[in-house]
C-alpha cells in the first residue's frame, strides 16, 4: 500500500495560514482541519508568529473593554443585518411573489424571525400561526428544498448556480429537475454571480527560448501528478497590485502550488513551483509541466528549476489563451466569486482572502462540473482508495 509523501511548506504558506486563523477567530484545530494540515504544525506555526510578533502583549484590552466591544460587536451586526434583510425585503416583496410571512419564512435561515418581524412590523405570533396552517404535499416538499436550496447556496459562498444546487441536491438523495430548481431558486431571490468578460495579461515580449506545446490541449490525465498548468494573475488592493501564481493537477483541478507576491519577478513562480514539489512527489517518469510564454517561464532560472525536479516544460503558441484554458477557467473562476466582489483595503487582507478561497474552500469544498460535482479533494480521495479498496472480511 502506498504512503502520502511528506509535505513540506514555504514561509510564505506558513504565514497564511496563521494569518487565517488570527483574522478569522476561528479555532486552530477547525482551520487546520479546513486547510488539510495538522493541528500540531499550525499550532506551533502560530506560537512561532506571537514570539515573533513581541508575545502580543502590547494593547492588551481590559476585560470591561472587551464586554464593551463584544457589546458593541453585537450592535453592529444586528444593525448590519437589518440594513441586508431590508435591501433584500425591498426587492422581493416589490417583485409580488412574496407577502410578509412568506419572506420571512424564505429568509428564516438567513436572518432571525423576531428581528424580521420587527422590520416589517409583523407579530411573531401572527406569524407562527401562519406557519401552523397545513401546507399541501407539494408545498411541504418545496419548503424543504427551498431550505436545502438556500443553505447549498450560503454555503458555496453565494456562487452556485442551478447546476452545481441541482447536483448537491441530487447528492443528498433530492434527484429534482433543473427547472424546478431555477423556479425554487428565483422564489428565493438567488443567483450565482457572472463571468467578466477575459482580458489578456501576459507578456510573451522577449528573446528567451520557447518549449513545444506539448499537451496540445490534452486536458484530461488518468492520475494526479501527470500534467500540471501554470499562471499568473492580477489583484487589485487598496495599496497597490498584487500577484498570484497558481500551479494545477490536470487530473484533479486542483491547486497544487501557489505564490503571492507584490511584483512578477521569476521568484513569484518559483516559490509556486517550490509549493507544488513539497506537496506533491512526482514519479520518477516525469511530469509535463505546462505555461504561457511569460518570460517568468522562459527564464533560465526556471527552466534550470524544471529540469532539476526532472519535469518536461510544454508552452502554449503565442497569443493563444485557449491552449491554458484549465488555468484560464480557475482565475476566472476565483475573480467571479472572489476578487471581483471585494474591495481589498490592503494587500495583507487580500492575500488571507485567496489563500483561504483557495485552501479551505476551492481545493476542499466546491462542487467542479468537470469532476462530477466533487471537489478536488474528493476527486483524488476516490481515486486513492479506488486503488487501495478494503479487503473483505
């Protein structure tokens, strides 16, 4: 029986991590087991970042201070959820497909029932009667899909479209059709967001030496760790740009190696590459490595790189988009459900944001069309133990 090599991790990763479970007050064994690590490693990872830090003892609050921020943490989130409730009441009961104990009811797992009264000014008695009223066979089921439908698209961040819910459904024993679906999902007033249209960003401007397409758009591989794709992208903050460098397995989609940095010298995608290598341990057969013309590519420190971890480099033809589209397609994808719905205020927070999107939730949680509607940790767990199935008693 084979045995998972062992990982290794780039400060930069090491970093991340503890800034995920310092920025999102999350315990440390949940955000280690959402990012796949130990609870040891990111535990002393984190005791290492306080020392380093000073201990954290410097603006220290009182414990009336923290009562009082804890108070006032409460008052804001009750006034935040108010504003939501009334700028999406606003827009359903506009609509007419919705009275007020109905939009309470469809928006009862987003929001408290007594502060939704209370905006609306509807009685919470009132309201519990309404719900008491028998509902027929078809209403009874179309409530618990709806429930089912919102919770799938609260949990996917808000990014499911009817595809993705029609398959989470189907998963959870719901096999409904895509057009009840669409109609159960427009009752709730949600949709997934759009695609912006592609902008081409690289810079293939140079006299460095180009390798053969080699994959020739062969996006599909029999095993993790047989072809892997390569890009670079763009993240607007506050305080500037910020760029991230991925590396895929064909076979599963997923993010292998990643690297954030302020500037697109070839040490961007070389800490990406190094990524990649301390988790994954191709065979000595190779691997086909395949990119864009960059020059971060070509670079001969790159390239030298390649050949060390004895990995064939395969480039797509100048100008053309398409011969990367796997990578194309996962930038489109984070900057559809990510970066193009968030005002970065600076690059610290922008770089906690995509490492997380990436780890906790791409890698480990979203649904891929490609992978029948498992996410790439499932798609490569099945395969393992496909190979290693158990033995019968």
């Amino acid at each position: 029986m084979s045995q998972k090599p062992r990982r290794t991790f780039t400060a930069e990763q090491k970093a991340q991590a503890v800034a995920i479970v310092q920025q999102s007050g999350k315990p440390i064994s949940q955000v280690a087991q959402e990012m796949g690590l130990t609870e040891s490693a990111l535990r002393q990872w984190v005791k290492q970042a306080t020392i380093d830090q000073g201990g954290g003892k410097q603006g220290a609050l009182t414990t009336q201070e923290r009562a009082e921020l804890t108070a006032l943490r409460k008052d804001l989130k009750r006034v935040e959820m108010e504003r939501d409730f009334l700028k999406k009441a606003g827009s359903l009961l506009c609509t007419g497909k919705f009275r007020p104990y109905e939009l309470i009811d469809a928006q009862k797992a987003h929001f408290p029932i007594s502060l939704m009264c209370q905006v609306l000014k509807q009685s919470r008695s009132g309201y519990y009667a309404w719900c008491n009223r028998p509902l027929s066979p078809r209403g009874k089921e179309n409530e618990t899909l709806s429930q089912m439908i919102q919770q799938i698209h609260q949990e996917s961040r808000q990014t499911y479209g009817s595809p993705r819910i029609q398959a989470a459904l189907a998963a959870q024993g719901f096999p409904i059709s895509r057009q009840r679906v669409i109609r159960l999902m427009a009752n709730l007033g949600i949709n997934a967001h759009l695609r912006r249209k592609f902008k081409v960003t690289t810079d293939s401007n140079h006299r460095l030496p180009i390798a053969e397409n080699t994959l020739d758009r062969c996006f599909k591989t029999d095993a993790p760790d047989q072809a892997w794709v390569a890009d670079i992208t763009y993240v607007w903050t506050s305080e500037g740009w910020l760029y991230l460098a991925v590396i895929l397995d064909l076979f599963s989609r997923r993010v292998v190696g990643w690297s954030i940095a302020e500037h697109l010298r070839t040490e961007l995608v070389l800490t990406a590459l190094s990524a990649a290598l301390g988790h994954r341990k191709p065979s000595s057969a190779g691997l086909l490595f395949h990119s864009d013309r960059g020059s971060q590519y070509a670079s001969n420190d790159y390239q030298q790189a390649l050949r060390q971890a004895n990995i064939a480099c395969s480039m797509s033809r100048r100008g053309n988009c398409w011969d990367n589209a796997v990578a194309e397609r996962f930038f489109g994808t984070i900057k559809t459900e990510l970066i193009h719905l968030t005002v970065f205020p600076s690059r610290a927070i922008a770089r906690t944001a995509i490492v997380e999107w990436i780890e906790v939730f791409y890698n480990r949680k979203r649904l891929h069309s490609t992978l029948d509607f498992l996410s790439p940790a499932q798609f490569e767990d099945q395969y393992y133990r496909s190979l290693n199935p158990p033995i019968s008693a």
